[in-house]
C-alpha cells in the first residue's frame, strides 16, 4: 500500500525564477504568490496529486523544487 499524506513539496524562494510551470503541471499543490515566485499551498500533497507534483519537480528549469517524502 501507498505510504500516503507524507509527501511534501517545498519551493526555495530564492531560485525560483517565476516561470509559471509547476502551477500549469500541479495547480492543487502550487501557485504563484503576490511576488511572482512560486509556493507549495497545501502540505502535505494529496495522494492523487503526487505524480503530478513530481513532474512539477521534474520539470522546474531552475531545479527550485524539493520533494520530500
């Protein structure tokens, strides 16, 4: 069975370079706040959202995205 509820996602501030693609991938996990730099909304990530929120991940040019789970 799945572990579920313990996987985090967590978006360092200060590489972040605002491109918008971890809320076009995963818009339930991550949004982009006030200053253009993207967040993790909800922690921990629901179980439906996990391969989602990993090619998020995956996907983030400047590699801003940590997953822990």
């Amino acid at each position: 069975m799945g572990k579920g509820l313990s996987m985090k996602a967590i978006v360092d501030p200060d590489i972040c370079t605002g491109c918008g693609l971890c809320p076009d991938i995963c818009p339930s996990v991550f949004e982009m706040d006030d200053d253009g730099v993207a967040e993790a909304k909800i922690a921990p990530v629901p179980v439906d959202d996990e391969a989602s929120c990993r090619e998020a991940a995956e996907s983030c040019p400047a590699e801003a995205i940590i997953i822990e789970d």
